[in-house]
C-alpha cells in the first residue's frame, strides 16, 4: 500500500507531466499568441507558476510569500519580454515550483496530510487538500493551453477519438495517433472525408 506522501507525489508528478507535455513542442511565436482570446499561453502559464509557488509557499514556508513577493523571473513586470529566453525562463520558474512542491512533501507522515496549513486567503485547509487545488489547478490550465495551442495549429480530434463534430469539417485537419501507420491514417481521412462530404451535402 502507498503512502500519503507517495499519493501526493503521484498527483503532482501526474498534473506536471500533463502540462509539461504540452510544453514540449510550443514555439516561441505560439507562446506569445490568445488564439483570439485574452490569455495568451504564456500568459497562462505565468499564472499557473506564480500560484503554484505562493500555494506551496504558505503551505510550507515560515515566512510565505505572496504574488509581488515572489522570485518572478527578470521581476514582476507589467510588459513582458517576447524572447524565448523569456518563455525558458518561465519554464523553468514552473519547474521549480514542481521540485520545491515534491521535496517539500515526499518526507512527510500519513498524519502529516491531515494537518491545517494556511493558505493565501487567510483560511487553513488540510494539506491533501491544497495539494489537490494546486494539482487541478495546473491540470485546469493545461486543457487551456492544450486549447489554445489546437486553435493555432489548426488541430482537430486524433483519428478513432472523434466526439461527432459533424457540423464542423475536420478534413484535413485529424491528428495521427503514434500507434497509428501513415497508410492507417489515409483510409481514415479518406473515410471521414465522404463523411463530411454527405454530411454537408456536397
């Protein structure tokens, strides 16, 4: 049987795999853009850093640390820099606030997780539980990312896992899973092409 603290490890190595995924491809010009909207990826992921460290902060910290309080990289700024240095270093900054959070609970008893800790709006919340916010939280925000990125690279549903979109045509636009062989992915789209073709009356 695990422990509590391995439990905990397991959901935030889950949450930071997630978002760390969706990480792993963004170019610098994506990173900068809203897909139409008002929060950029970037932007997001500022936001998820930033509440990750003051969420593991008053949890932890003797002296916690709020927003304008925190190590921003190069500083809070109210303009940011639009290089990939910049981008790299809010990467970073997120890893860090993963390691900070694992290192900080991995040594900890069961009995530990039921302790009250504080939290940034003055309440006190059992520890499990604020592991769990910061965990949704990142997993929240990573669906957004995963959003916004989708818009911008014109991403549709890989093949098989389609949610019946038929008032909106996909041709052409159907992602290859990797277990999937190219010649796979031609009879689908060719498939799903004559779908959309009788669907649309065309």
């Amino acid at each position: 049987m695990r422990t509590r603290a391995e439990l905990a490890v397991a959901a935030l190595s889950s949450a930071h795999a997630q978002l760390t995924n969706n990480l792993r491809s963004l170019t610098l010009n994506e990173a900068l853009q809203s897909a139409g909207g008002y929060r950029s990826i970037l932007g997001i992921l500022k936001h998820a850093a930033s509440w990750s460290h003051v969420y593991q902060s008053y949890a932890f910290d003797a002296q916690p640390r709020h927003m304008r309080a925190l190590d921003w990289p190069r500083g809070l700024r109210d303009t940011i820099e639009t290089s990939q240095e910049y981008l790299d270093e809010m990467i970073a900054w997120f890893e860090e606030s993963y390691r900070r959070w694992v290192s900080s609970v991995e040594p900890l008893s069961d009995e530990a997780f039921d302790e009250p800790r504080p939290v940034h709006w003055g309440a006190t919340l059992p520890l499990f539980d604020i592991i769990l916010i910061n965990t949704n939280h990142w997993a929240y925000h990573t669906g957004e990312i995963n959003a916004v990125m989708s818009i911008l690279r014109g991403e549709a549903w890989e093949y098989t896992e389609e949610m019946e979109e038929n008032h909106i045509s996909t041709v052409g636009h159907r992602l290859r899973p990797d277990w999937m062989s190219a010649e796979q992915a031609a009879g689908w789209e060719a498939y799903l092409a004559r779908r959309d073709a009788e669907l649309h009356g065309e």
